[in-house]
C-alpha cells in the first residue's frame, strides 16, 4: 500500500502524462511486477484525491463529444421469420455458440454483456463503475441497445428491459451521489454534488484485486440484490428527469420491415431517440442475393416514418455484398444522400466479412463470392467521403470484430487507412464526425442554416461552427405527414440538439458545454418556424433532457415536449 500512498501524495497537480511518470518512478522505487494500470490506480483513490485529480481523464475521448456513451446488449435471440441474412453470424445454436445475433461473442460489448449475464442493470452498473473509475462525468448517459432486432423481442421482455435501464441509472444516483454546501471563494454558499468514493470503495469491492473472478462475482451479487421486479416504467423514467446520473439519449437497433407505426410508437413510449435502421444496400438485387427479407421500398417507407416522428436516424449500409463492383458500392453511398428519400442524419458502414459458420462461407469455399478487401473498401469509402453533406455524421467504417473472420477487410484500422488515402488524394471529409469541436479556439463562430429536402418533408440543419468546426447543432423538420395527435402539419419537430466539448456535470460550465449554444440553436429554430408559420414546435428529447426543455418554456406534450409558436409572437 505503500506505493499507492506515496502516488497520490505526489499527484496533486500534475498532468496525465507526469501521473505516468510518476507510476513508472515508484514501480521501479517498489520493485512491482510489472506497472498497475490507470484503473486499478484510480480505485484507490479516496474523495479527497479522487477531487485532486479531478481534471485528469483516461481516454479522454470517450466523452469528448459532449455525452457518455453507454453500450449494452439484449439476451441472444432470433431474428424475424423472413431474416435470412447469408452473412450474418452469431444468434442461437450459432457456431459461435449462443450469442446475440450478427456478433460472434468476442467484441469488447458483447464479452461485457455476457459476463453480466446480458441483464441491463448489472451492465450499466458496470460502465458507470468504469467510467467513474476513468474520471469521467456520468451525468449524462447516451444508451445505445445493440444485440440485434429489439423490436423483434416480446412486449414483456422489452418492457422489462427499459424499465431496468432507467432503474440503474436512479438507483446508482441514490446509492452513490451525496449533496453539500461549501463557501466559494468570495464567502457565497454553493451546492456541490459529487460521489460519495467510501460507499462507492465499498460497494464496488475495491479493496480486493480489481480483475479477480471473484470481486467481480461479488460486485455482481451486491447489484442483483438492488433489483427490482414489476418496475413502473413511467415511474423510473420521471424520477430519471431529475437524478444525478440521467439518460439524454435511448437508440434502439432494427430492420425497415420491424418498424410499423405500432413499433414506432412504442419506441416513443420507452423514451428512443435514435433508431440505427439496417437497410444494408440500395440495390433489390443484392438484397434479394443475400436473403435480407426487405427490399428497398421499405426501406424508404421506415426513413420517412422515422422521421416524421422526430427520430433521429442512423442507417447501416455494407459494403462488398455479392455482385460488388468498386464503382457501384461508390454510386450505392452517394445514392443515400443524392437521392432524398434516403438522406440520413448519421451512417454507420461496415464492409462484408466472411464468417464461419454462415451461408456466405459456403459460397467463398465454393468459389461464389470473392470479399472485398482492404484496400478497395479504403478507396471507396475515400472516394465516398469527397461529396458527404455538412448535416451528416459518419459513425463508423468498420465492425468491432477482430478475431474468427475467414476472409474480408481483417484489419481493425481500416479509419486510418482512409484517412491516408484521403490526405493523397487532398480529400476533406465535412461530415460531423470529422469536424467536431473538441479543444479547438470557439472565440469566433457563426451560426449558419443548411435547407434541405428529406423524405417528403422540409429539413433545416442549424450548425454553430467556428473556422469550419462544429461546435453545435439542431435538426429541425417540417413534416409531410400526421403520424400522431401531438404533430399537425402546422407543427415543427425538432430531433436532435447536441453541443460538443467534454461532458461536464449537470449544472457545470465546461469549456464549450452549457455556455447558452443549445438555447441560441433551440431559438433559431423557433425563429424558422414563426417565419413559416408554424403554430407548435414540438421535440423529441431523451427523459433526462426534459428538463433542459421545461427552463426554455416547453411542455409535456404526449411523449414529446412542445411550446406554442403564438407565444414566440
């Protein structure tokens, strides 16, 4: 214990990188086997030195787009009846044994998921646990479901399951986070809350070794033990409204065929804001060959009625399906933003890998299908990111899959050697991704407007950028459509307010975060549709942010918050 003794009485101050020297020196000083990670350093860490080392965050990205990400799975289970998808591993009885459907069991969510038993309350508990440990601000979640098509699961099941995520979230707060009065610097009394570190310790086991088996299965029985059976769902998600640790953004994974009006609506009832859609292709003809189930017309038809529900979309689209050519995947990706029946908000591509145990594998063994390789799926994604729109984010370029692929693009860097081909080329991608903020200079911005056309419907991308950055955003949309009682045709729907800069507490000032952007941008869209003559202004916000809402003069609306355009006037 000495060792860690002597860290933290010589850590105050110091930046990541003396912390790192500091470790080294004393390991060699204590003669240790070898250097204790971060984590484990961290997790002896009291209040006190836990609120000297306060700025100091390990992977500091994690949450540098303004929120803190949290990836968690549902159980293993089948797809729809007519999913016969020829590249798709994983699933029940898989040859990677039971693990949820098109993973193999070995990504870093999916080994997490399956340690915890895929329950949604050990899984947050898990993260937030991490996460604290890290440094990092967790008082503004965005949960993403992967595992497959959840709306494919039963209503009992479903139910369960976001009820659980809310409930973690509220009961993390209640167990861990504690309120005080401290004088500022000038005499005046001010709230603090922050962790309370000893009944974290505790909890958490942090006294034992933090990697053994068996802190891990204890940690496991102290959260299991907090859980509850029959959770109102309406209940936890108002108590998340105002908890220390809330959840800004729910995103759900389907398919265009298991996204009826009904599906929908349940999504808004569970609090989604974000559906990652799997069209997979543009071409009938390639999904037809791979056995996908859906053709393009409801692909369309799920776009537009996300959409005009106010959901954000992000579509997965692969690349290298059978009957590839480099120029038809290019003319495939420029089609999702030339042809407006597509346009979406956020795109995740993945190149098509043979895996064993699927029916893609026996047409590669047999000579059918040759996968397109690494530096073809570098060109065309290059080649792709030349022309993408301003309102767009890239998400990802690749799977989270690094072990078991028979053939295909097996590196798992494919980004840099995109980004190397691009700075060849002289290519400069515009999209979100590339542009975030992030520690650049925000003293000169503009707030710019880009109109579009999307789905039937009238899109406006309002951006604060500063030279070329993005600082913020929001995603106003005028509707082709009435879908629900709460959106007329003389309404405005806004689907996404994001700010970037690291996530900072609730309340806190951060270098970008809470410095009045998401009001100026939440304005400009009133503004636009008091000019078009709109009577409401509706928006579809995550549980925790509706409070954000509540201060800039919204109301419950149904599952949206709303104002009245009249009162703008």
């Amino acid at each position: 214990m000495e060792f860690y003794e002597e860290f933290f009485e010589n850590a105050k101050g110091k930046s990541l990188s003396e912390l790192l020297r500091l470790r080294t020196e004393l390991s060699k000083k204590y003669k240790l086997k070898g250097l204790p990670d971060l984590i484990r350093l961290f997790s002896h860490a009291n209040n006190e030195q836990r609120r000297d080392l306060k700025d100091i965050k390990i992977k500091p990205m994690r949450s540098l787009s303004g929120v803190t990400p949290i990836a968690i799975m549902t159980k293993p289970g089948k797809c729809p009846e007519q999913a016969r998808c020829v590249y798709c591993p994983g699933g029940l009885k898989s040859f990677f044994g039971n693990v949820p459907k098109s993973y193999t069991g070995n990504e870093p969510a999916s080994m997490r998921a399956k340690r915890n038993e895929y329950d949604a309350v050990l899984q947050i508990f898990n993260r937030l646990e991490n996460y604290v440990l890290l440094n990092h601000d967790i008082g503004k979640c965005d949960v993403i479901i992967m595992g497959g098509t959840f709306t494919n699961f039963s209503k009992q099941y479903k139910d369960e399951f976001v009820a659980d995520i809310y409930f973690a979230f509220n009961k993390f707060s209640e167990l861990f986070f504690e309120t005080s009065l401290e004088k500022s610097f000038h005499g005046e009394r001010k709230t603090r809350v922050e962790i309370n570190f000893e009944k974290f310790y505790k909890f958490f086991e942090l006294g034992m070794d933090f990697r053994s088996p068996e802190r891990i299965e204890k940690v496991k029985e102290n959260v299991l033990h907090l859980k509850k059976e029959n959770l109102n769902l309406e209940k936890e998600q108002l108590k998340n409204e105002s908890s220390n640790v809330r959840c800004i953004g729910l995103t759900i994974e389907t398919r265009p065929d298991c996204c009826s009006l009904k599906q929908c609506n349940e999504m808004l009832e569970y609090g989604v804001t974000r559906v990652e859609l799997g069209i997979q292709s543009v071409y009938d003809s390639q999904l037809k060959k791979v056995k996908r189930g859906h053709l393009n017309k409801e692909s369309i038809e799920a776009i537009k009625r996300l959409k005009n529900l106010g959901f954000k979309i992000n579509l997965h689209y692969m690349l290298g399906l059978p009957s590839w050519t480099i120029k038809k995947d290019i003319s495939g990706l420029k089609k999702l933003f030339f042809d407006e029946r597509y346009r979406p908000d956020m795109l995740k591509i993945y190149p098509c890998l043979v895996m064993p145990g699927t029916e893609l594998y026996e047409d590669y063994k047999n000579k059918k299908f040759k996968p397109m390789k690494l530096n073809d799926a570098a060109g065309v994604i290059s080649e792709f990111k030349r022309d993408v729109p301003r309102y767009v984010r890239i998400m990802r370029i690749q799977r989270d899959i690094s072990k078991g692929i028979i053939d295909g693009v097996n590196k798992t860097n494919l980004r840099q050697y995109v980004n190397a081909l691009m700075l060849k080329k002289k290519i400069k991608c515009k999209c979100i991704r590339c542009r975030e903020i992030k520690n650049c200079d925000i003293s000169n911005y503009n707030l710019n407007v880009l109109e579009y056309n999307a789905s039937c419907g009238k899109e406006f991308f309002i951006s604060i950028d500063a030279n070329d950055k993005i600082i913020g955003f929001c995603r106003l949309r005028f509707v082709n459509e009435s879908l629900r009682k709460e959106i007329t045709l003389d309404s405005g729907i806004i689907r996404e307010l994001h700010v970037y800069g690291k996530s900072v507490k609730l309340g806190e000032k951060g270098e970008i975060q809470h410095h009045g952007f998401g009001k100026m941008l939440v304005k400009k869209a009133e503004e636009i549709c008091l000019k078009h003559n709109k009577k409401k202004i509706l928006v579809i916000s995550g549980i925790g942010v509706k409070g954000y809402y509540k201060k800039l003069g919204y109301d419950y609306d149904g599952v949206y918050m709303s104002k009245a355009v009249i009162i703008l006037k």
